[in-house]
C-alpha cells in the first residue's frame, strides 16, 4: 500500500480503543508458532473436531438450499430446541419467541448484554483470572471493570463476602463464567446461594456464562440463573462450541428477559442480522441428536483431567482440583519462576506450550494454565516433558539454596 | 468397574493399572487385581496392535470368505467353525444370519497363497456346500480406527 505524506491514521482511531491492551499472549504465540514439535497445552477448545452427524446436517441443509438470512432472533426451530435444553437441563422456562436469541458464539452475546445495559461509568464486576475479553468489552461499552482476585485457597471460586468488598453506588453488572476458564473452577450451591442474596441485596444484573456448563465432572451442571429470583436478573449466555466441540461454527445464544432482549435484538440486528444458517442448521442437530456425543466427551476430559493433576502434583507443583471446563491452573510458585519464564523456558527446553496465568489478570501470577483437550498419548507425554523440565528447576533451587 | 477397564484397555493396551486407576478414580492395587483376574478369566484374551500393513511396506493379502455349510445334528455349526478356525491362515471366523452361515477371514502373502487355501483347503472339507470369495482391496477403517485420517489437529497453537 502507497501512503500518502501526512496522513495519520493513528489520529483518527478512538482513544478507548487505543489503550485496550492487546493480547497478552502475542508474543508468545508467535514464539511458539515458530518452534517444531510443540506439544500445546495452550488450546482453549476440544481437541475433538465436531461429531459427524452434526457435520453431516450442516452439508444436508445446504443441499438443501439453506443459504438465506434467517429472522434476527435465529431459526425459530432452534429457538425452540434451545428453550427446551435450558428446561430440561436446568428447570429455566423461557419463551422461544420474545427470550432467547442466537448470536455469534457466545462472545457476541457477551458484547450485546453489556452494550445493551452500561450507561457510562456504570461498574462492572469480574472475578479474575478470567477469560480475555470481559474487560475490553466492558470498556469499549464505556463502562468501567473493576477485576475481583479469586485465590487457590478459595479453589478460584468467588465468594459473596469478598465480592461485597468491591461493590459501590456505580456497581451495575457482576460478570460470572463458571466453570472458569483459565482455573477450572465452580461454584457449589451454598456459594450460589450466596452470591444471589448479595446481587438482590444491591439491585445488580448479572451476566452469566455458561459456556462450560456442560463440562462438569463433579455432578448435573447448574445455572446461576435458575437460582430463585435470579432469572429475571440474569442474562444467560451460553453456546455451542465447548460442549459440541463446534467452535469454529460461531454459535451462541442468549437467553434473558424478553426487555433484555428486546433491546439487545436491536443491536444484533443493525449490526450483524443473524447468526450464518448454516452454523445453526448445525446447532439444531447438536440439540436434537448430540446428547451422547457431550457424554461421551465429558468421560474422557474427565479421564484425562484426573490423570493430569496427579502428574501435576507428582512432579511437586501445587495444583487445585478443576471440577470444569478443560483445564488446570497449576501452582509454579515452588520453581522460583514467574509465569512467563515459566512457560518460555518450558518451551524452549522441552517444546511443551503452557499459557502464563497473568494472560488471565494480575492474580494469575504465580500459575500456568494447562488445557487437556489433547489426545491421552500427547498428555502424558507433554507430562513426561514437564516432570523433567520441573524437576531440573526443583534440583537447582535447592543447590542454590544449599550454597547460601 | 470392570466395564470402565476393558473400555479403557480396550482402545490402548499400553496403559498400566497405575494410570487406569487415576483416570477412573479408583484404588490402583485394586485395578490391578481385577485386571489380572479377567486376564485369567480369559475376558482379556490378547493385546493388541493394530497395524497399518501396507503403510509399513508390507504385502499383506487378506480375503472375506462367505461359507455355506450344512450343520450337524447335535453339535450344529460348532463343529465344522471348529474344523475352520484351526487354520493358523484363518484369522476370524463369524457365524452369520442371512445367505450364508459363516464368514472367514483368511490372510496370506499373495492372493495366489489365499485362493489355493480357499480351493484346497477350505472348500474340500466335509459338510462345506459352497464358498465366495471376496479379496479385500483397501482397508478404510478398523476396529474404529480410520486408516488414513485427514482430521488432523487445524487448532491455533495458543488460545485465552
């Protein structure tokens, strides 16, 4: 491209969008882009491609000649399979028709809801480590997020005591994603429970999302909307990608009450129309057929996670029991190491790609996210790898030690 | 438990009771135990690889065979299955519904070696009324694995 002499383009890009940080892990990614034989525990999806069947439906529709617009809301047949999951599933009963809409995955869902609801200065809570883009999007609505530390000790699930601590006049939103991506956290019903008082008490709304919900190894998955006196005071987010391992078909919803939704369908439809069909014709099959396939996934990431918080705690790091999501967020404390010389050095000497918990606020120092959405073979060799880099560190730590 | 186990061995035989006990979240001297007693109860009868023969250059001719056969009285099919599976070239033998009553697989080092056994060996015995012969060109997929999968890991090397 030709550049004109003087023409700034810097100046006319919107200041808040300017100071967004960008990805904490770039840097990263390209080193290991750029490394031979990684084994990655840094894939935050299932290493499973998407079930046959639902592929299969996806290519049937558009023989079929599926390739239109849908109505804003998404396909009033998924819709309907949608309200019937969240009914089945989790006892919520939402109308099809005026409360539950399909989005791009369930980011979009997330933009929509905080767009529709900050005015600005409005605060927004949100328990850290968390996924990436809460505190952007919050920003970019003009709102203002205030991050609340969850800590091992509290296994990374937030408590309403703590969280009472950050609540001002301006607190608007509580942003709650459990099972946690990065730490692997829930939340059991006692702490629900609370947290629900808390969010009456100050006449909050709370996001829930609860696209991990599926992935639940220590008993049925809950919504924090399904809590008494919580629905209408939660908008649902969930999707497809984690559970039916369809991520890249970018499909999501909400679920919320019907002036949520209402306000939120007016954004989505001036700015992206509707979810592609074709991902939802997809997502109908998931629904409707797929039940085994999430069973049968959930088994083995259940498999997979126990065997590797043994090796963790084996190889002497300390390592708190996920009971969700894909993943495990490790204690390196004892290497004496920060997060990133964690995973850049782990790199470099045994070719094993972790993500440094800082990637996922401040108060992942000290972890490292693993994600076992990996083959058993890979996994335990990625383990083999990692016990022998850990112990070289262990072994010169207490050298250095004996010699002061 | 039991059932837990075979599934797990079932599609990786090199993993030891140790690892089968953490992934199921039980006592690992108690895998073990069971382990070894389906070993002995001939529930767990082999490990086994299994092995893409033409990928390691190998020649390998392998043939279905439909067999029509007429059973016997009191011992029905059993005694001429037996008469069949013995065969160390025999590597499975089904006893079918349908049009014909079993279904041998018979595997040799060149079809030549396949067809005389079917001829000479096979067809000749007592009781044996017809055989068909189907040679097997390719192998797509086997014991749920695919062959030559083109579902390779496309995900981004690092994700948030």
């Amino acid at each position: 491209m030709t550049i004109t002499c003087g023409f700034e383009a810097q100046r006319f890009i919107n200041p808040t969008v300017k100071s967004l940080p960008p990805s904490g892990i770039r840097r990263f990614f390209d080193l290991v882009a750029s490394t031979r034989g990684v084994i990655s525990l840094g894939v935050g999806e299932p290493d499973f491609v998407t079930p046959w069947h639902i592929r299969e439906a996806c290519v049937q529709s558009l023989e079929r000649g599926y390739t239109m617009y849908t109505s804003n809301y998404g396909l009033p047949e998924l819709r309907q399979a949608i309200a019937g999951y969240l009914a089945e599933r989790f006892g919520l009963s939402y109308d099809p028709q005026k409360q539950v809409m399909v989005t791009i995955g369930a980011s979009e869902a997330v933009d929509l809801a905080l767009r529709t609801v900050i005015n600005p200065g409005d605060e927004v809570l949100i328990p850290e480590p968390c996924y990436v883009s809460y505190q952007p999007i919050a920003q970019m609505a003009g709102g203002v997020p205030v991050t609340v530390p969850t800590t091992m000790e509290d296994e990374f699930a937030i408590t309403a005591a703590r969280l009472e601590k950050y609540i001002t006049p301006r607190t608007k939103v509580l942003i709650l994603c459990f099972p946690n991506n990065p730490t692997g956290a829930v939340l059991n019903d006692a702490e629900m429970q609370a947290i629900a008082a808390l969010v009456k008490k100050y006449n909050l709304l709370v996001i829930s999302d609860e696209i991990y919900a599926e992935l639940r190894y220590d008993g049925p998955p809950r919504s924090f909307a399904a809590l008494p006196g919580m629905q209408e005071r939660t908008i649902l987010v969930s999707g497809f990608s984690k559970a039916f391992a369809m991520t890249g078909w970018r499909v999501g919803y909400v679920a919320a009450h019907p002036d949520f939704l209402a306000a939120m369908v007016k954004i989505h439809q001036y700015t992206i129309l509707c979810a592609p069909v074709m991902g939802q014709m997809a997502a109908l099959e998931a629904l409707r057929h797929g039940r085994q396939d999430v069973e049968r996934m959930v088994a083995e990431y259940d498999r997979r996670r126990r065997l590797v918080v043994s090796r963790l705690r084996e190889m002497g790091l300390e390592c708190f029991e996920p009971r969700g999501a894909f993943y495990v967020f490790p204690s390196i404390k004892v290497t004496g190491l920060t997060s990133t010389q964690f995973a850049e050095e782990l790199l470099k000497e045994e070719k094993v790609a972790v993500v440094p918990g800082p990637a996922f606020g401040s108060s992942g120092e000290g972890f490292i996210r693993c994600s076992y959405a990996t083959s058993l073979a890979e996994l335990m060799e990625a383990m083999n790898r990692m016990e022998r880099f850990v112990a070289r560190r262990l072994a010169f730590k207490h050298r250095a030690a004996a010699h002061a | 438990m039991r059932k837990k186990i075979l599934e797990l061995l079932e599609n990786n035989g090199k993993l030891n009771a140790k690892e089968i006990a953490i992934m199921l979240a039980l006592p690992a001297d108690q895998v073990a135990k069971e382990i070894a007693a389906m070993e002995e109860e001939k529930i767990i009868l082999r490990y086994h690889t299994l092995i893409n023969w033409e990928k390691a250059g190998e020649e390998e001719v392998a043939a279905l065979i439909d067999v029509k056969v007429t059973p016997q009285q009191d011992v029905g099919f059993d005694e001429i299955a037996g008469r069949i599976y013995r065969y160390p070239e025999v590597k499975s033998v089904f006893l079918m519904s349908g049009s014909y009553d079993l279904s041998v697989l018979v595997q040799g080092k060149s079809l030549k070696e396949v067809a005389t056994f079917v001829s000479q060996k096979l067809a000749t015995l007592e009781h044996v009324q017809s055989t068909v012969t189907h040679f097997i060109l390719k192998r797509y997929k086997q014991d749920g694995v695919i062959f030559e999968d083109q579902e390779a890991d496309r995900r981004q090397v690092l994700q948030p």
